[in-house]
C-alpha cells in the first residue's frame, strides 16, 4: 500500500452536509413564502350611473321605545310592544323587514345599531335582531 506523501496532506471539508442543509433551508422557504397575503382587503365604491345620490347616513340605529310598557316583571308586559324608528324616523314592526331591505339594498356596508329602552323585555330586542340579519344585515351592534 502506498500512502503517498506522509506528513504533508491537508485537511478537506466536507461540505456535502452543508449543502443538504441549504437544499432544505431552500424547500422550507419556498413552502413558506406563498402562504403570505398578498395585498389588502378593500371595499372599492360602485360606479353610479347619472346623477350621483346624496351621501347617505353611514349608521343605521333602529330604536325601541317603551312608551307606556311596563317593566318585563310586571303583569301584561309580554302584550306591550315597543314603538320602532330607525335614524329617528318612525316605523311599524310589520313594516320594519321592508324598510331595512330597502335601506340595504345599495349598501356595501351591513352594519346596524340597536338602542332599547332598559324597561323593555330582551325579546322584543332579539326580534328585532333577528329582522335585521333577515332583512341582509351581517353585524348588529347593541347600544345603551
């Protein structure tokens, strides 16, 4: 066996690892980087046609007033129901469904308010939410 030149032989580094390590590094970032978002949600306006409508009042806060009911606890205050307005614009309860799908008919915006007397019994509240997300409202807020 001959070893050649004994003493005068210079380490190598072995860079097969090291390679591996980077082909790797290289996969995981590819997986990575896609998964970002790319860009920002916007809601973009419509494109009116003609004379363009006057701007329309953002929040919608349908309002129930108590007007004479009695407090939930006391007798006959499941037959009271409470007087509606949305925007302080008087509205019936059978005329209320229309009203807010017609109000949100254009609006890219499906957002609305409810503001209740504090005497009055969550039902009538919930009624009136649960009109509201029927009528195409996607978020309904409670107010004091």
């Amino acid at each position: 066996m001959a070893m050649g030149n004994l003493g005068t032989g210079q380490p190598e580094m072995n860079v097969t690892p090291l390679i591996d390590v980077l082909l790797v590094l290289i996969i995981i970032f590819m997986i990575i980087v896609p998964t970002t978002p790319k860009g920002v949600q916007a809601d973009l306006p419509r494109e009116t046609k003609g004379e363009a409508d006057p701007p329309q009042i953002r929040t919608i806060v349908i309002e129930l007033h108590a007007n004479g009911c009695p407090t939930p606890t006391k007798e006959g205050a499941a037959n009271c129901r409470a007087d509606l307005s949305i925007n302080n614009e008087s509205v019936t309860w059978e005329n209320l469904y229309a009203r807010l799908k017609d109000i949100y008919k254009e609006r890219a915006e499906r957002v609305a308010f409810v503001k209740a007397d504090s005497n009055l019994a969550f039902e009538q509240v919930a009624e009136v939410i649960d009109i509201a997300h029927a009528a195409g409202v996607q978020n309904v807020g409670l107010m004091k």
